[in-house]
C-alpha cells in the first residue's frame, strides 16, 4: 500500500492509527505532536520497506534489531537531520514500537534499548529584566491605532507576567475579562494548571476590552485581530520581531522568549523550581532545570566579569 508517497504495508498503517488513537485518547497527546508522530513514523515505515526489500506487516516490526535503526538513523544523518531531530523521531519510533509489541506479545527489549545521537541541548534565551519590561511599552508604540497598541500591550503583558505560551493566550475567551487573580488554562495535551495574574496584566487587558471595537463575549477569543476574528499567532511574532529590531536584540528576543523570562526571573528572585513546573505546566521537572542553567551561565558571567582575579 502506497500513500502519499510512502510505501507501507495495510497492517503497519492501521497498527500506526491504532497507535495515534491511543495517544489522543488516553495521553491527551496535541493535534500538532499527533501529526508529528504520524509523520515521522511514516517516513520510518517507508524507509523499512525500502531497506527489508519490499512491503512488510507487524512481524517485520517485531524482528527488527538495533543494526536496522542504525541503518534508518545513518539514512537521516545522510539528509543532514540534526542530532537533536534524530533523538525526537527515535523516541517516537520507540514509542510506537514499543506498543506494537504489547499488542502482539513480542520482545522489543533490542529496539528500546537502541541510543539517539548525543546532541548539546539548547538553553532558554530569556530577555533580562529590564529588555522584558521595556519592549512591552516598545511593542504597544509601534501599532498604528490605539485598540490595537492596548490589544498587544495586554498579550505581551500575559505572556511575560503569566508565563503563558502564545497559543495558552490566544486560546482565552472573553470570559477572561474581567482578568481573574488566578487562571485556569488548558495546556498542551489536554493538561490543565493554575496560573496566578497580575493587577498589571488586569489592567492591561481591561484597557484593551474598553477600546476593542468589537463585542467580547464570552464564548468569542478575546483577543481579535483586525476584522474582528480570532488573532493570528503569526501577527504576534510579527509584532515582537518589529520591536525587537527597534531595540536592537537578538532574534531569540520572540514572544516564547517571555515566557522563558517568566521562569528565569522568578528562579532569580528565588522562586522554588517545582512551584515553576507548574506554573509552566511542563509534564517533567528535567524540562523547567533547564533554567537553573540559565541561570548558572549567568551568574558565571557576572562572576569573570566583576572578580578582580577572574
């Protein structure tokens, strides 16, 4: 059977939705990480079928060994795939094939044990404390009335004072308005959290529903883009990249930047990492230590900067 291009036998294809439905269902697993699995396994599939010799069912995947997913990882590497890309599609191949062992009673002990390429993880580039305040006030200068200066004031104001991220904040309804102290927001995989808000992010937001020229109501997004429709996310990184160009900072100076400030800056002023992971929302603590990183490099710099003998 030949879909879109890829080459994968009935059974594979139909143990792969099977796979995909138990993720949505059971996991909460996102529409975008969905179609992420879905894509990597299929080009996985694809480059087994290829690399066995033809088409094969669920035995091919339970014979596999560890000398096929060398073979499939050196075919990446071959297509310049980076490291960090290569780990992400193995762990979703064994994911996968960990649960079609479970459903057919074979050992998949070789393939789970098979390691990614080693790659140097990225740090959080966070803005410093007075870049995170001031191009807020950059980025409600730049717009071209003022509903919708108030508009992107409020959202980068909650991104920066919640730690929301972009799509958290568009997912708001105008039930949001009046801002409550605390929000209750659903996060990736269906996951929900508690997310205290500021009088200033309150204020904010009140500021942009009294100028809006559009009826917020309940259940409508309470942020609007131009014609009175949901905002695009794409306008907010627009709007961040202008300021940021004004002010003279780095491309990583972009919307998620704010909330990877909202975390740093909290883990500054002695904010408790787990207290963090919450209110990130992160499913894992390794996830949120990526600040104390941060926040290490940074004291370091401070350090060979200011000691006399560094």
């Amino acid at each position: 059977m030949t879909a879109g291009g890829l080459a994968i036998s009935a059974a594979q294809r139909e143990a792969l939705t099977r796979w995909l439905d138990h993720l949505r269902a059971l996991k909460g697993a996102a529409d975008n990480t969905l179609a992420a699995y879905a894509r990597d396994l299929g080009q996985f599939l694809d480059f087994l079928s290829h690399h066995q010799g033809g088409q094969a069912g669920l035995g091919a995947l339970t014979t596999l060994g560890q000398v096929d997913l060398r073979a499939w990882m050196a075919d990446l590497r071959g297509h310049e795939i980076s490291p960090r890309s290569i780990a992400r599609k193995l762990s979703a191949v064994k994911g996968f094939l960990a649960f079609v062992a479970d459903q057919t009673g074979a050992d998949a002990t070789a393939t789970l044990s098979a390691r990614g390429p080693k790659y140097r993880r990225k740090l959080p580039r966070p803005l410093s404390e007075a870049a995170a305040q001031d191009i807020i006030q950059v980025v409600g200068d730049q717009a071209r009335s003022d509903w919708v200066a108030a508009r992107d004031m409020a959202i980068v104001t909650l991104l920066y004072g919640s730690g929301l991220r972009i799509s958290e904040a568009l997912g708001l309804t105008g039930r949001a308005h009046p801002l409550p102290d605390v929000l209750r927001i659903l996060g990736k995989g269906g996951k929900e959290r508690l997310v205290p808000t500021l009088p200033v992010t309150a204020q904010a937001i009140a500021r942009y529903a009294a100028l809006c020229p559009f009826d917020l109501t309940p259940d409508a997004p309470l942020f609007r883009g131009a014609r009175g429709g949901p905002l695009n996310p794409r306008l907010v990184q627009k709007v961040m990249e202008q300021a940021r160009l004004q002010m003279g900072l780095p491309a990583t100076a972009t919307p998620h930047a704010l909330r990877h400030s909202f975390a740093t800056h909290l883990l500054s002023a002695g904010g408790d990492l787990r207290a963090i992971q919450e209110l990130l929302g992160h499913a894992s603590l390794s996830t949120t230590q990526a600040y104390t990183a941060v926040d290490t490099a940074r004291l370091m710099e401070v350090y060979e900067k200011a000691h006399p003998r560094a």
